[in-house]
C-alpha cells in the first residue's frame, strides 16, 4: 500500500528566508505589517521546500552517508525558519485578519510534523536522529541463517509473507524483519523528547496536540471524532475478523489460532497484519476463480512504465491532461541494482509546479497496478492546487490527499478492466471482489486508527519509555485482535518496523482517508453518474463530468477549512462512515451467515 511522499512527512511545510528577517518589528503590530510579514515569510518558504525535497528524493533514491547528510542539513535549515517563523508570528496573535491571512497564520503555526527547539544544537540532533532512523528503516536487511549469507531486503520479505503458508517460514521473517528496529528505540526516546520540546516553543503542550490542531477543530474534538467513525464501521471489521480467523484455524490448527483469542500476527500476508489481501486465497467466499491481473499484466507483456500508462489513462478520461514529459524521465520506477533506496511507495512535486514523479520499486502484478492509480492521484491533485500561495498548497486535510488517490484506485473495477483490454469477460458473481477490497480496506481500518491512537499517547506522556513495546500490542490487540506470535519485551522497539513511525509520518490520514474515499465515491456514483447498481460495481472511468467535480475541490487545495472541500464534492460537511457500510454490505451480508455459531471477538 502506498501511503506516503516528502510533502506529507513535512506536513505542507513550504517555508524559506527573506531580507525582512533581518529587522525585528517595532511597536503595535498592524495588519500591512502582518501581510508583508506573511508574503516575505511565504516567498522564502518556496524557496527551502523545494531544496529540501530535491534532498530528500536523491536521499531516498540513493542511500549513501553523504546523501543522509546532506537531506539533514536541508531539513534542518528548514525545521529552523519554520521554527522562526511560527514564532515571529505571535506577535499577531489577536490582530483582526481577513480570512486568507489569518488561516495561513495558523496553517505556519501548524505546519511542521518534527518542529525544532530554537536551540541550534537540539535542532541539528532532531534532524539527524530523523534520517539516522529513516536510514536504518530504509537499508534494512534480514539474513536467515538458512539462506547461507544471502540477506532478504524488505521487497523480498514482502513476498515471503504474502505467498508463505509455512508457520515457521513466516514466523522466522515477522521476527528477522523487526530485529532491524531495534537499535531505533534509544533515538526514538530522544526524538519524542526533542520534538515536543520544538512543539511546546510553538505555544502546544506537546507535538500531538500540534498534530490535531490541523484538523480545523479542537485537538480532543477531532481524537474523539475518530472514534466515533470508528465505531460506525467496527461491526463490519468484527465480523471479517471472525470469519478470517475461523479460515486461519482450519489451516494452521486451533492450537496455532485459537477461536476465542487474538490472531497471531504473521499469518495475514502482511509484514504488520495491516492488510489481509494476500491471504485472499484462503477467504474466498466463492470457488469461481478470482481476477488475476497478474496474468493478464504478464499475457501482455506490460512492463513498469507500461502500467503507469494505464493509471495515466485512467485520469486523462476523465478530462485532465496528460503528466509532464519530466514525469516519465526522472521518476523512480524499478529498484536500482547498484544502490540502496527507499522502495516504499511515493508521490512527489518537488517544485510544486510541474516536477512531478512518483518513486516505487514496481512489481508486475494486480497490487502495484491499484498503488500506482494511487499514487497518480496523489500527483494529479498536487498538480491541480500549484496556483494558490504555498501555504495552501495541500489538500483539505492530509486524509484527503490519500482518499483522492484510493478513490481513483476503487474505481479499478471488473468493468474498467474489460474496458482497458485487460479483462476479456466481466466474471460472474461479487462477493469474490467484495471480499479481495474488504481485506484491503475493511481490514486496515483499526490499524490505520491505533498507530497514531499510540503515538498520540507517547507524545503527550500517557505511555512512557519502559512501556513502548508493551503499550503497541495492547493497543494492537484491543483495535485488531491481533497479537505478537512470539513473546515480545521492552528490549524490542516493534512500532519502529513500521515505515511511518521512524519516518515520523502522522498516520490517522490514513484512517481519515478510508472513510472519505468510499463517501466520494458514493457521492460520484450516485450523484453525478447516477449509477443505480451496487456501489462495488461502480467506477467513474471515462465520465468527465466526475472529473471536473473532483478537480473543483482538488484546487481548493487548503485554502478552506476541509468541510467546504468535502461539501465541493459531496454535498455533506461531516465525515460519514456509512459509504463502507453501504459499499460492502452483500460481503457482510454473507460473512453474517458464515459466522452464526462462532464466537466472534477476543
């Protein structure tokens, strides 16, 4: 799953220097002042975005100790102005603002997801303590002894996890892989440390309460908002749980998976257990066979930039251009053989114009076909908003950017399949579908909630040090019903063998956006397409009437507060859980019936 570029780590810092700086202002602040202050302070922002993110792709393209230090140093010069800025900026604290100014008033004072202590000292070691950690993630080798010397990259180990039905084999790689974050624990204690003190010079109690002050209402409001989203969509997540459990005890025996009990984490055919696509054959509600796009990818010889054209069709049929000719020329698209990189998915726009470049190590199969129609979205809507000024430019709320991206992705149908040539036939019956989304979708919902329900508690105090490992299983255990196969000890540092957490990448968007790609889509299908049919079987392909609707809120960008952009394209203001319910409801409909007489739960 694709879930992340440099602007979102950055959090839509855009920030830069300019020759203002050097002459602190006098007396009452005015509101000349104050504008004169924010065009000074947006010009320069430009300017250090664009140098920092050039860093950050040659040091996720090209892992070396000279490419670490040379993205620390960017980030650095760039946490300091921000840093600055946000402080500079009390001074108009209470001055009456028109709307534009004041909302990018709070948007610098929010801007930053690793914000800085003024100390020069502190600020060097949090940028070093970032890419130190972000290194250690992304050269991250296991190297079973049974292999005789040869080490497994996490690519390798992805595919080990999602086609190993072996117990011990999976066992063996869930283990090996987090032996790589160990050695993180110490600098994530720092890091936490470090952080919240740059959050609280900022005027926030800790970088959490920073973190949900984005979100356009109180820090407490929006945590609470969460749950009750969550509480709209749990029941259907239980029953998959239940099902998927009950499938996983016939394969690997009761005494393995207990029916009452949590499931161990290595058999879902992820990594983290965050999605369950990859045990598909082991759920499938139906014996007709289940689209293979792998095949069909294969039979056509579709090479790596050849199904990057298929996702670029995609949103050239709904009206929008073409991507640039940069786009193909400087894009990551294959693992390099001769250097170490990042391979997990990206979507860039390093000038925040037209530079636009996606970063993926692409495999030819039907996984990589949705996270590249994803990561385009992602590159279409950065495209859309580059006119507004650089504090605008982003998405409603960073849920949005990622919904955009999965909302496109929902749309890669049976019926779009045929369309595009790679489907000779629409295969009969659903549920087969409805159930390979529903373990990608349904089954990371409580995932994409508790990452951040724990950071949320590190950063503010609630889970100390000492407590870290033990605190993420409880955690994982009470959202998921999934528990570590192995004993586990505060010596281990697991959160740290998920990408976001070294990365310091906030992660509820993902959450956010797993609700508002299916309310989106709802809204497409039904209100501007006026499709009758189930919701599964509708995909916006070829309807430029969708696209202009989606274009009319993607320029928004974050120039308003996100229910405005959300009613742009809904018609609602509030986030609405009820599309999952609806979307999926003749899977759930079906896993009911599978389940009466088990107990469900753990």
């Amino acid at each position: 799953m694709s879930r992340i570029t440099f602007a979102a780590v950055m959090a839509m810092v855009l920030v830069g220097s300019s020759r203002a700086d050097a002459r602190k202002p006098t007396g009452p602040p005015t509101l000349d002042e104050a504008a004169k202050f924010m065009q000074a302070t947006e010009k320069g922002l430009l300017k250090r975005s664009i140098t920092a993110e050039r860093a950050e792709w040659v040091r996720m393209t090209y892992i070396t100790f000279d490419t670490q230090a040379i993205a620390a140093a960017a980030n650095e010069d760039l946490m300091a102005f921000v840093a600055k800025k946000a402080a500079e900026a009390t001074r108009y604290v209470g001055l009456k603002l028109p709307y534009e100014l004041k909302r990018k008033f709070h948007l610098l004072t929010v801007s930053l997801s690793m914000p800085a202590p003024a100390d020069a000292k502190k600020r060097e070691e949090l940028a070093r303590i970032g890419t130190t950690m972000d290194g250690i993630y992304g050269k991250g080798k296991y190297c079973p002894k049974r292999l005789n010397g040869k080490c497994l990259t996490l690519p390798d180990m992805y595919e080990i996890m999602a086609k190993s039905r072996d117990y011990d084999e999976l066992l063996d790689i869930w283990k090996g892989w987090r032996m790589v974050s160990v050695p993180m624990k110490k600098l994530y204690v720092r890091f936490v440390e470090l952080a919240n003190e740059g959050a609280r010079e900022l005027g926030f109690g800790n970088l959490a309460e920073l973190w949900n002050s984005r979100y356009d209402m109180a820090p407490d409001d929006f945590e609470a908002e969460t749950d009750r989203l969550w509480e709209q969509v749990k029941p259907l997540y239980m029953d998959l749980h239940c099902y998927a459990r009950a499938k996983l005890a016939e394969v690997y025996g009761r005494d393995k998976v207990p029916l009452d009990g949590p499931i161990p984490a290595h058999l879902l055919g992820n990594m983290w257990a965050q999605e369950w696509n990859n045990i598909f054959d082991i759920l499938a509600p139906e014996k007709a066979t289940a689209i293979d796009i792998d095949a069909a990818l294969k039979a056509k010889k579709v090479d790596e930039k050849g199904m990057v054209r298929y996702a670029e069709n995609f949103f050239v049929s709904l009206g929008l251009p073409p991507l640039p000719a940069t786009f193909w020329e400087r894009s990551m698209f294959t693992q390099p053989r001769d250097r170490e990189v990042v391979c997990h998915a990206s979507a860039w726009d390093i000038d925040e114009k037209d530079d636009l470049r996606i970063k993926m190590c692409i495999h030819i199969n039907g996984e990589d076909f949705t996270t590249i129609h994803h990561e385009l979205g992602h590159n279409y809507y950065q495209r859309a908003y580059k006119d507004l000024s650089p504090l605008f430019l982003n998405s409603a709320n960073d849920g949005f950017h990622e919904a955009m991206g999965d909302l496109i992705a929902l749309s890669v149908t049976p019926s779009y399949l045929k369309q595009v040539g790679l489907l000779d036939e629409t295969p009969p019956g659903q549920l087969n579908a409805l159930m390979k989304r529903a373990l990608d979708k349904v089954a990371f919902l409580p995932f994409g909630l508790m990452v951040d329900k724990w950071r949320w508690k590190v950063l503010d105090g609630r889970i100390k040090p000492d407590d870290y490992n033990r605190s993420w299983w409880e955690l994982r255990e009470k959202y998921q019903g999934v528990a570590a196969p192995i004993e586990r000890s505060e010596a281990d540092f697991d959160p740290g063998a998920k990408y976001h957490i070294p990365a310091n990448v906030p992660y509820t968007r993902y959450f956010l956006a797993d609700i508002l790609q299916f309310q989106f889509h709802r809204a497409l299908c039904r209100q501007v397409i006026g499709f009758k049919g189930p919701l599964h079987e509708c995909s916006i392909y070829g309807n430029k009437e969708a696209g202009a609707r989606i274009l009319k809120m993607m320029k928004m960008g974050l120039s308003r507060p996100w229910p405005d952009a959300l009613e742009a394209l809904t018609g609602e203001r509030r986030m609405d859980a009820s599309a999952i319910l609806e979307y999926f409801q003749p899977l759930h409909d079906w896993l009911k019936e599978q389940n009466k007489g088990r107990k469900c739960g753990w």
